[in-house]
C-alpha cells in the first residue's frame, strides 16, 4: 500500500484521508453533527471537504444556543497566499456572521524564521500583505483579532514560556518527529498559546479550530495542555480539512513552493485563465472524439475539483457538470473555462476589498485591545 506523509511541515504522497484519522485519533464528520452547524450548512461542510474534528458537538450546540464561541485559524506567513490558504478564513467568517462567534487570526512569523529559509526582513514583507488579504476577508472588527507573534511577543512570549513547562520534548518528537532546530521544539508551546488565547481573553467556553488536516498536530499539543486543570480553560475542538487539490493534481496541495505555480490572492482575470488552462489536470480523455463517447472523470479533473470545494456554491450546477463531464457533452477546456471565470470572479471581489496603503492603519482595528493585553498577563494565570 502506498505510504504517504502528512506533518505542518510536510505532505508528500497520495493521501489517504481515511488512513490519517486512525493515525491522528480524529473522528470522522457525522450527519448528525453537520445537522447541528447553521442551516443550510456551509459548502465546505455539507461536501465534506471539511470531513473530520474533534469535540465539534460542544461548539455546534453552544453556537446554536447563542452562548458564546469562538474559533481560531492562522497563517504561517511564509510567502504570498494562495486559493487553499484563504478558504478556512472565509469559513471562519461564515461561521462568525452565522453564530457571532469571536475570530482570532495568528500569525506565526517566528515559526516561518525557524522552518523555512527566509529572513525576518522577508518574512516581515510577507506577513504584511497577508494581513491586507486577512482584512479583505471581511471579519467583524468588534469580533476577531489578528495576532502575529514578533510583534504581539509581549502577550504571546510569557503563555508560551507557562505552557512550554506543561510540553516535554519527547512528546514534541512523538508529534512532529525530531525538530531541526531548539526554535521549532518551543513552537507547539507557542501554538498552544494562540488556540487557547480566546478563552484566556473571554473566559472559558467552547473553542473550534477549523484547519487543514496537516495542522491537527499542534491542536493536540494543546488540549493536552488545556487538560491541565489549573488554566480554567476547555480543550479546543478542531475542524479537519482536506487539501485544496495543486494544479497538477496527483493527492498533495496547493504550495507557492512548488515548481508548478499556484492560483495567487493577487492574481488576474487573465493569470488566473492561464494557469487553470495550462496546468490544471485533466479528467478527460485524449482528444475530443473519445471524451464525447467515453466521457470524463470529474474526480481526478482539478477544474472540477476547485468548484466542487469552494467556488461553485449552487449544488445542482456542481451535479450538473459532473454529469455532463462523465457523459461526455461537457469537454475539458469548456470545464477549464468554466472553473477560471468563477476563480477569477472570487478574487475579483476578493481584491476589491483588499486594502491599500498602511497596513498598520488597515489592521488597527483588528488588534488586541488594552483591556485585553491586561487581562493575558501572567499573574491572570
């Protein structure tokens, strides 16, 4: 059987979803608890692209009770964002005007110095245009915060040095497998800081984070942590995606790092046709005579694919081209173009709110307030 690797460092290989929640200890998404989130239920949710988490009921029931809630999802500011960067963000937001759930956005520019091979200096470029797409997503300022680690250090730096004691190194290699530097073995303490900072700011109550499956490993770092009796706070729960698939296809996920290019935030019209046209992979057959009589496949096609995740919310015309691309009425390049309009026209509005100018002034309203600063002093532990 073929083997594959999924760590927040590294997926390679074909991935078995399946295969990785007995790994982790997830629990596959429910019916039922789908029928617990605001009705009707996000794209994301009821096509299983999230399709895993843990303790979802206790926030699902809370939020639909109107009892407070919140949720945190962060970035790793390593380079521009791409398509399957944004959409946990967007279902964040989702989640936030469905329920009023509080949002808290970290953003982790001491990990990108530590994992990967880049400057401060470049990793400080790339956290401010990320907070400019984090803003263009349209979160409720009086309801999220966005944090990023170097320059919230005064909040961020003394949780992590209490949670680090509660972290042994054995079990940072059990998780991660042995880090290759001093800075990446404190980082879960870190991450343990930024999933528990909303009950720490607002009280104890039921907290979800909804990620890539890639991340699940520092959401069980720090439930392990939030065990700990003497914080006064719940374990988080997490919410598990799948990969938005690369353009090549082939089980990874999308990466600025790769050779073949990614659908950027900043991307055009016209870039975006590009790129869906040159390099997304086909489910079709080899010339047109075929597919008319054979048809496609829309499960391996990544035109099809991206639609299905994100960004083509009407679930008729998503049956609709599936059956047509398997018929054979609907060819490749027709689905191609189809797929880069409705990408385009996503980042279109996307842009449109994308702000210019200061950034600081663009995030100001997003920062930790005073009153909250105090209250995540270390004597409020």
């Amino acid at each position: 059987m073929p083997d594959f690797t999924v760590t927040p460092y590294a997926v390679e290989g074909e991935v078995d979803y399946d295969r990785l929640l007995d790994r982790f200890g997830a629990d596959a998404l429910t019916d039922e608890q789908l029928s617990k989130f605001p009705r009707p239920p996000h794209p994301l949710l009821r096509r299983r692209v999230f399709y895993a988490g843990r303790d979802v009921d206790r926030f699902a029931e809370a939020a639909a009770a109107g009892r407070p809630t919140s949720i945190v999802t962060g970035r790793g500011p390593s380079g521009p964002m791409h398509l399957g960067h944004i959409l946990p963000f967007y279902f964040a937001k989702w989640l936030q005007e469905e329920t009023g759930a509080h949002v808290y956005v970290p953003l982790s520019d001491d990990e990108k110095y530590f994992a990967k091979d880049l400057t401060f200096d470049e990793i400080r470029e790339h956290t401010r245009e990320n907070v400019r797409d984090l803003v263009a997503v349209g979160f409720d300022p009086a309801r999220t915060r966005i944090v990023v680690d170097t320059a919230d250090a005064d909040v961020i730096y003394p949780l992590a040095a209490t949670f680090a004691k509660e972290i042994t190194q054995a079990t940072v290699n059990a998780t991660y497998g042995e880090p290759p530097n001093v800075g990446l073995s404190f980082y879960p303490a870190v991450q343990t800081a930024h999933l528990l900072l909303p009950q720490l700011v607002r009280g104890r109550h039921p907290t979800l984070v909804p990620i890539a499956v890639d991340q699940d490993p520092h959401v069980r770092v720090s439930r392990d942590v939030a065990a700990k009796r003497r914080y006064g706070v719940d374990k988080p729960g997490a919410l598990l995606s799948k990969f938005l698939p690369r353009l090549s296809g082939g089980g990874g996920k999308m990466s600025t790092s790769d050779e073949e290019p990614s659908i950027l935030l900043t991307d055009d019209r016209e870039t975006v046709r590009e790129k869906v046209m040159r390099y997304a992979r086909s489910g079709g057959r080899a010339d047109v005579a075929e597919h008319r009589e054979k048809g496609g496949d829309p499960a391996v096609d990544v035109a099809y694919q991206l639609l299905f995740y994100f960004f083509e919310d009407d679930d008729a015309t998503v049956e609709r081209l599936a059956r047509e691309y398997r018929e054979g009425t609907l060819l490749t390049g027709e689905l191609k173009e189809y797929a880069a309009e409705r990408i385009a026209d996503f980042l279109d509005a996307h842009q449109s709110r994308r702000p210019e100018g200061s950034v600081a002034e663009a995030v100001a309203p997003y920062r930790l307030t005073a009153a909250e600063r105090e209250r995540l002093r270390p004597r409020a532990l």
